[in-house]
C-alpha cells in the first residue's frame, strides 16, 4: 500500500445491533477496523489512520489521524455506548474528507473507508454529486456493504457512487452477505487491503469471500482458504520491495559518486630511507640544501 492517510467511518445505527454477524454487526466492525489499521500502518509506518462514526445523532469524529492503535480502540469502545439512530452517509464522508485536509502530511494519498450496515436515506443523485467532489478532491472512497439488508437500493446507491469517484480502480465497494465467517477474514482478500488491481471483478466490486487475490509472487494459492496467510504473504512481498527498491536507489547513488581510489596522495610511494640511508622526504633535503647553502654563505676568516 502507498503513504496514506484513512479515515474509518464505522457504522454505529440502530441497525448494528443486528446479530447476523456474530456477536453483532457493530463488534465485526470492531474487529474488521483493527484488521484494516493493522495493514495500513505495517505496510508503511508512516500511514496515519482515523476514525469516526455515523449513526446515533450524527456523525463525530472520534479519533483524529494517527498511528496508535490504542486511540481507535478508545473511539470503539466510547461509540459502542451511542449505537442508535439511523446513518448519516453523505455527511458522514463530508467530514472525513475535511479531517483528511487537516493531515501534517501533505504527501499522504486521502482515502475514506466506510462501513455500512443500514439503510442510507441519502438520495442517489446526491450521493453522485458529492462523489465528484471527492475526485476532484483526489480522495478514495471504498465501501463495505454487510449485512442482510432488506432494501436493495443501498447497493445501488453505493455502485452509482463508487463508479462515480473511482480512478484506475483506487475506490473499491465489497459486498459481504452474512456467512460463516468472519467479516475481518473476508476483507483480508478483497482489494481494500489487496491493493488495487488485486482480483476485484467489475470495476472494483468484489462479492464477500469470493476468491480474487491479488499477486501471490507466483504461488498457486486461493487468499479465501487462508485470509491470515494471504495478509502475510502481502505484506511480506511489499517488505521485499521496498528492500529492493532501497537497495537499488543506494547503488545509484553510489554509482554518481567519484571514485577516490584510484588517488594517489603525494608521496604515497615514496620509500621511507633514501639512497644514503637517511630518511627520505622533503624535509631531509631542504635540511641538506639549507645546510649547502649556509655553508656556501659562510665568511672566509682565515
């Protein structure tokens, strides 16, 4: 993954509470967050993360961008005691994107990962409007749509707004039916921790526990029979090229150098007694000179 800063809005509305996923939907999130910060800041120490709600009575931020994973833990468990209310989408992802401006480094890529479990009120063309904004704004929005949900428009809201907002395929939406796994193992193999390009089908759509996985270095290996595996095998292969790509920006370097080798200092060869046995040098010479010459200065008082 790039340096990055992530904005993780989890889904704290009425319908969290829902058991479809065990124990709820709101504690796989729980878990799925940790998940995702784990694999943001191993992949490159220097990705911040952040996190804010919005169900209950409207979205708040409950951790600004940063590299503690304590902060997050603190922000769950402070939000778990607000579950209610019904989610507030489109403002929701507003606010992210003005917490994403305030990041100290400007070189970190913007993205907003959102966790949606309810119903979305927002209407479709709003949505697509606030999408553009987002492009313009170089942020990437990726979704996970989980859950039994009884409306079919909410997928078709989050497809219009991600085909709207992507770019070579850097938004993804995942949508994970409830099964017998956990949400935090089926995200492992989707794009938003893959990366981009890694097996999401259909313009970044990738179905939950769907098999797509990514470069494995070769290896004939299905991420969805091992998501921990395949988590490690990614960030071991990202590990190596980094490594790569330092080493071979170092011999660069080393090549612009002069070489000093070659050099010879002044005298380097010269033998330490001369011909006479005394020690060679400059010194020893002009003493003999200097000695000739006085000698030659010398008055005649005989």
């Amino acid at each position: 993954m790039p340096l990055q800063a992530a904005m993780i809005i989890v889904d704290n509305s009425e319908s969290s509470r829902n058991g479809d996923y065990q124990p709820t939907r709101f504690d796989a999130q729980a878990d799925a967050i940790n998940i995702v910060f784990e694999s943001i800041t191993q992949s490159n120490p220097e990705s911040s993360v952040g996190l804010m709600s919005m169900g209950g009575k409207g979205p708040e931020v409950l951790s600004t961008l940063t590299t503690e994973r304590g902060k997050l833990l603190e922000g769950l468990h402070r939000t778990k005691k607000k579950i209610g209310g019904s989610s507030h989408l489109a403002t929701g992802i507003q606010i992210a994107s003005l917490a994403l401006k305030h990041r100290q480094n400007k070189s970190q890529r913007q993205r907003v990962i959102v966790f949606v479990c309810s119903p979305v009120a927002d209407e479709e063309k709003k949505l697509v409007s606030l999408a553009k904004k987002m492009k313009k704004g170089n942020i990437d929005v990726d979704f996970v749509l989980f859950g039994d949900l009884d409306d079919d428009d909410v997928q078709k809201k989050l497809e219009a707004f991600t085909n709207t907002v992507k770019a070579n395929d850097n938004s993804n939406l995942v949508v994970i039916p409830p099964s017998g796994k956990l949400l935090s193992d089926q995200l492992i193999t989707t794009p938003i921790l893959l990366g981009e390009g890694a097996g999401g089908s259909g313009g970044g759509m990738a179905e939950g526990g769907g098999g797509g996985g990514g470069d494995f270095g070769g290896f004939d290996f299905d991420p969805s029979a091992d998501p921990e595996l395949a988590l490690a095998l990614r960030m071991s292969m990202e590990e190596e090229n980094a490594r790569q790509a330092k080493q071979a920006k170092e011999e660069e370097e080393a090549s612009k150098k002069t070489p000093l080798e070659g050099i010879q200092e002044e005298g380097e060869n010269q033998p330490l007694l001369n011909e006479q046995g005394e020690p060679s040098g400059s010194g020893s010479n002009d003493k003999k000179q200097g000695g000739k010459k006085d000698d030659s200065d010398r008055m005649d008082t005989s």
